[in-house]
C-alpha cells in the first residue's frame, strides 16, 4: 500500500472558517470555534484520514494587523505555518470578498513558494448568490495562480468532501506522523485549556477574552476512570477578576459547567474540572505564557 501524509495550512482572516473547516475535515473538535475573532492562538493541528493519504492540518492564527506582542507572535506564527507547510488553502468569506486584509495577504502568497501548492476556498457560500461567487473567483484567480479552487461551507460540510479528496491526492507519498486513531498533536492538557478558553470567549464580551489566557495545571488520573483537572485562568487586571467571577461566583460556574460537559464528552468519561484565576498584569509579556499556547515569545518583537 502507497501511504501519503504531509502538512497542510489553513491560511486567512480572522473568522475566515479555518477552525471551522478543521474540525470539519477531522471530524472531531480539534480547534476552538467562537464568533469572536482572534481566537486561535497556537498552530492547532488535526489529523484527518482520506483513504490512504494522513492530512496534517495546521490551524493558523488568523492574518491581521498585528499591534500588541501577543497579536505580533500569532501573525509570525500564522506566516510559519504556511511556510513549513505542503499545502496552503487560502480561506476567503464569500460575503466579504477581497477585503484590504485578503490583499495583504495575497501580496505575501508569492513569498510562501509553494510550486503550486496552494488552493483557494470560497468559505460561506450559501451567503451569496452563485454570479457573485463565479465573479469572487475569477478575480482571485486573476491575482494569484492558484493550483485549485473550491466552493465550501465549512460549517455545512458542502464541497469539503471534494476538498479532503484533492488533498489526500496532492499530499506527498511517505509514512504516516500520527496512528491512524489520533486525531490532535496537541498535549491533552493544552486542548483541555482552549476548550476553557473557548467558553470564557463565549460568556464574555469585547475585549477581555484577548486579555486572559487558560493554563492546566494539573491533571490526575484517578482509580475509578475520572480525571481532575485543575486550571488556572490569568487575566490582566483586578477589575478582569471580578467580571470572570461574576455576582456570586455564577460566571465562573458557568464557564466551568460548559468546560467540563465538553471535556467529558470529548474524552468519553467523568471529569472533575477545578478552575482558579488569579491576576498577572504582566503576562502578555512574559515568554513562559508564551510557550504554554506554542508561540514564540521573540516573534512578538516589533
């Protein structure tokens, strides 16, 4: 048997579908999906299985106009992805079009060199009527010479199948990274973080979410079969605390109810979740926080 495996990028704008479109073509929950953008911080990989051929998707960070140290390593992070990567897929909303942030990002695609290997996804098509998407297409075709483009709904599934076809056959032929049955190459105790990450996003609104971070700090397998799990959330002010807390500690139960029904459900057994916050202002500066979410600390650097 020929076995192909290699790594494949999702590139785009923040909210473009890229985590969307992983847990899609995994067909498990690998990546945090939210409405809120900027969400996806480390390169979140999900392996997916077509017929012979293992697909590594790398997650990127979405492509944006970096100002802080944190939004400076997840651009650098972003950019890295796509360079180590087979296969780039540019992921671009149909409603929106050719935005200033898919122009920018176009005028780097050249830079990548990937001999042909990258691919378009029109993502949200069933928001546009098909004149609009014929016309979206050729203009990004005119702009780049794309190896192939697609029509998707990565939230649907429409055209995904297709798109897991063609890069199953354009991966190079090799061994596979993973056993068949994995589906993450992130430590359990990172996943269990962005999971937690994931449902404070939710709760919370306008700019705190961008201000915390999730680390697990310990995890213990019990006797019994369960697993307790205890994590620390680290926010940037007092007053931060206090809105996490919430009126009698009810948003932290909350966010912890949801974080722990997910864990359970993803690991197919009882958790016992324990959540803490305590207050870094620094930690968007310290290289250490940096690591626990796999960016580099340098690549912050203006």
């Amino acid at each position: 048997m020929t076995t192909r495996a290699g790594f494949v990028a999702l590139i785009g704008e923040p909210n473009a579908g890229k985590s969307t479109l992983t847990n899609q073509l995994v067909g498990a929950k690998v990546s945090i999906v939210t409405h809120k953008v900027q969400t996806t911080r480390a390169r979140i990989r999900g392996v997916a299985m077509e017929g012979d051929a293992q697909i590594v998707l790398v997650d990127t960070p979405g492509m944006f106009r970096p100002r802080r140290r944190l939004d400076r390593a997840m651009v650098a992070a972003a950019w890295g992805g796509a360079a180590d990567a087979d296969i780039v897929v540019l992921l671009v909303e149909a409603h929106r079009g050719i935005t200033p942030g898919v122009e920018a990002i176009l005028e780097r695609l050249a830079e990548i060199g990937q001999d042909g290997h990258i691919a378009l996804a029109i993502n949200k098509i069933d928001r546009v009527k098909s004149d609009v998407l014929l016309a979206l297409s050729k203009d990004l075709n005119d702009r780049f010479a794309f190896a192939n483009t697609f029509m998707i709904s990565a939230e649907k599934g429409f055209g995904c199948a297709d798109l897991k076809a063609w890069l199953g056959a354009e991966l190079p032929e090799g061994t596979w990274f993973y056993p068949e049955d994995q589906i993450a190459d992130l430590p359990m105790r990172m996943i269990a973080a962005e999971i937690t990450r994931e449902k404070l996003t939710l709760r919370m609104h306008q700019e705190l979410p961008y201000q915390l971070t999730v680390e697990t700090e310990n995890w213990e397998e019990r006797p019994d079969g369960t697993a307790r799990i205890d994590q620390m959330i680290y926010v940037a002010r007092d007053g931060h605390k206090g809105i996490l807390l919430g009126h009698k500690g009810e948003t932290i139960k909350a966010v912890s109810k949801a974080s722990r029904e997910e864990l359970e459900e993803f690991l197919g057994r009882r958790v016992h979740l324990f959540l803490q916050v305590k207050v870094r202002e620094k930690w968007l500066e310290e290289a250490e926080r940096y690591s626990e979410m796999g960016l580099n600390f340098r690549d912050g650097n203006a």
